[in-house]
C-alpha cells in the first residue's frame, strides 16, 4: 500500500487536508484540529453563574402529571389504573365506559402442623400424654394470585396481584367492584 495511486493526476486532492509536512500545503492545519473557531466550539460550556433569586430557585416536576389536568388515579390493581374516563395499562389506554371488569380467585390456603409442635408433642408425651395438646398447634399460610381482567375498546389486558393472606383477596373483590361501578 506504499504505492502511488496511478489514477492521480497531481492537482486534485481530496480528503481531508494534509498536516504541514505530511504532503499539505505549508500553513493548512492538521486533520481534526479546528482553527479560527470562535470560543465555545466543542464540548458544551457550562452557564454563566446567575445568582439565587430571593423567591428561591423553581423546582421542575420529576414526571409530567397524569391524566387529563393533572388528574389523581381514582383506583389502581396491579398495573392497571383508572384517571378520570380512562383505564391506563401497559398495552394502552381504554376507555372506561363499558369496561368488563373479571377477577379469578387463584390463590390457597394451607394448614399444616409446625415442626416446633412434633418435637414438643414428642418430647413432652412422657409427661401424662400431655405433649399431644401440641398436634392442636396449626399453622396457615395463603399463597397464590388473584387474577384481573379488564376489556374495554376492543382492548383485553390481564394482571396478577399477589396474595399472601385471605385479606388480599377480599381488597381485590372491593376495588374490582368499585371499577365496576366507575365503568357503568
């Protein structure tokens, strides 16, 4: 690649200009490096210091408001919310005239005897079979989701809201039934 170019003619040069003694002509400055730029070129300057005005300086919001005027979400489950006449989901907004709102209930509760309460009814039978009172100890656990659906618009979304006790489920059932209120 040492070799001349044998389609050059010698007087057009194109490219960027050659630096001085690299083949440009004397005085063109090198490839990459501006000149007779005003300053300010380049990276972006920070602002003139102004100084804090008595007010106090204005603090912008973290996130443009939701919702027509700035309007709060009347009700949220999972990733859906309803602001104002609209339900707002990750796929998009519906309308919230008409919603058809559905909740499956997919969550269970167990009971078991603790661990704690065979060893204590093992070694407390000794003692008049008392230690059997422990088998009586039970535990409860609720685990699952409750499943909510909403079509509206000829939209569909589903969203999973999980359970940990049989509380949740009655939360769910209640705001479904206020969206469903809201939807009339």
């Amino acid at each position: 690649m040492s070799e001349p170019n044998p389609y050059a003619d010698g007087e057009y040069k194109w490219g960027p200009g050659q630096a001085p003694g690299q083949g440009g002509a004397p005085g063109t400055p090198a490839y990459g490096y501006p000149q007779d730029v005003p300053p300010g070129y380049g990276y972006p300057q920070p602002p003139a210091y102004q100084p804090t005005l008595a007010a106090g300086v204005p603090v912008p919001q973290p996130f443009p408001p939701a919702g027509p005027a700035g309007a709060a979400p009347l009700l949220a489950l999972g990733d859906i919310t309803v602001v104002g006449d609209r339900i707002v989901t990750p796929a998009g907004e519906m309308p919230l005239k008409g919603a058809v709102w559905n909740a499956m209930d997919m969550s269970r509760t167990e009971e078991k005897i603790p661990t704690v309460a065979i060893v204590l009814a093992i070694v407390f039978a000794v003692l008049c079979l008392l230690g059997l009172l422990f088998l009586l100890m039970k535990e409860k656990q609720t685990t699952g989701f409750v499943q909510v659906t909403v079509t509206s618009g000829g939209r569909h979304h589903v969203t999973m809201i999980p359970v940990t006790d049989p509380n949740t489920v009655h939360w769910v059932m209640g705001q479904l039934n206020f969206a469903r209120s809201l939807s009339v």
